[in-house]
C-alpha cells in the first residue's frame, strides 16, 4: 500500500468493527468472493459508512491482511521472557507459532496472500514484513541476548532466527495448506516443537 493510498483510509469510531467484518468475509470468501454489501452487513454499518473508511475493496483487504498478520506475529512472541534460558523461550515461541500455523485464520490468509499475490503484488511484501519480519525480529532480539550471556553461540543471529521458525514449520505446515490435514494433533505438535528446539539447540547451544 502506497502512502498516498493509506492516506485515503480514513480512521473513525466504527473503524475498528468496519475490519472486524471485512476480516470474518474475507477469511470465508477470499477476495474476489466477498462482496461490499456482505461485508457491510457483517461490520453491521451502512456501504456508505464503509465506503466513507476505505473508498474501495481492495484498501479494506490490504489493511485487513496488515493488521491480522501484525497482531498474530505479535501473539506469537509477546510473551518471550528476556531473561530465561533458551530451551524454555525457545519452547514457548514455538507453541505459539505453531499455534498460528495451524489455526483457521493462519491457513486462510496464507492462502489468500498466495492466491491474490498476482492482483496484489505488493500483498506479500506487507504480509512479510508485518507477519514473518516481526517474528525473525523479537527471536533475534532474544538470541543476541542469550548469545551476549554465553547461552548461544550463533555468528548470524538472523538465519538463526529464520531457521527456527521454519523448523516450526516442518511437516504440519505443508500438511494443513495442502489440505492433506485439516489440523494438527496434539502429540503431532509436541512432536514439531520438540525437534524444532533440540536441533536448534544442538546447532547454537553453547557446549557446556
């Protein structure tokens, strides 16, 4: 979204339950499925009140897909105690990515920024930066301070952090977007998040 048209988005009282709708139909319909009239009834506004926020549909997505991917990622590692030792922080992160991986919302709106990258192409470059970037900043932010203590031993603290999450990822990802699965077990996470830590550990862990 260029300045000029984030500058057209215009922020009021019903801004907020204006995104909640449009989130809900686009998260069932997609883009080009979900009509202005639906998501005006969903938001629970008149199309002149929506249209007075966001003067057309494709605003009102990008800003969607901005906003839903900033606060998942934030979800994911708010909770990141600076202090703690690697095996517990890095466990907790994982949870929580995985979590969001597999979640309704986290299937669906990989899927529409994968299927909408050719109309948007500027869409996975918001998606990355509010979504995958976070994450990779706040694991970084960690690493570089369990490394300054002598917990971690990592040269590029940024591939680190990318490894990790993608090591997250492993088998249930794939699985969940390819429809293979529709949702991951328990025991099948545990098992993920499990790996994801001790190979990362095995790989940066300082050697007692």
């Amino acid at each position: 979204m260029t300045v000029a048209e984030h500058a057209q988005i215009r922020k009021g009282r019903k801004y907020d339950q204006v995104l909640d709708g449009a989130r809900k139909v686009f998260l069932d319909h997609g883009f080009e499925g979900a009509s202005v009239d639906d998501i005006a009834r969903a938001a629970g506004v008149s199309k002149a009140t929506l249209y007075s926020y966001f003067p057309d549909k494709r605003l009102l997505f990008l800003e969607v897909a901005k906003t839903e991917c900033a606060r998942q990622a934030d979800e994911a590692v708010k909770l990141i105690d600076q202090m703690s030792r690697p095996e517990d922080v890095l466990t907790e992160a994982a949870r929580r990515i995985v979590a969001f991986l597999m979640s309704e919302f986290g299937r669906r709106v990989f899927r529409i920024c994968v299927a909408e990258s050719d109309r948007f192409p500027e869409l996975g470059h918001q998606f990355y930066h509010s979504g995958p970037l976070l994450v990779r900043q706040r694991l970084a932010d960690y690493m570089a301070k369990a490394v300054a203590r002598g917990e971690l031993v990592i040269e590029d603290i940024d591939l680190a952090a990318d490894q990790f999450s993608e090591l997250c990822k492993a088998t249930i990802h794939e699985q969940a977007i390819f429809g293979v699965t529709p949702c991951c077990a328990p025991k099948d996470a545990e098992r993920v998040i499990r790996g994801a830590v001790e190979m990362f550990m095995a790989r940066y862990g300082a050697k007692r």
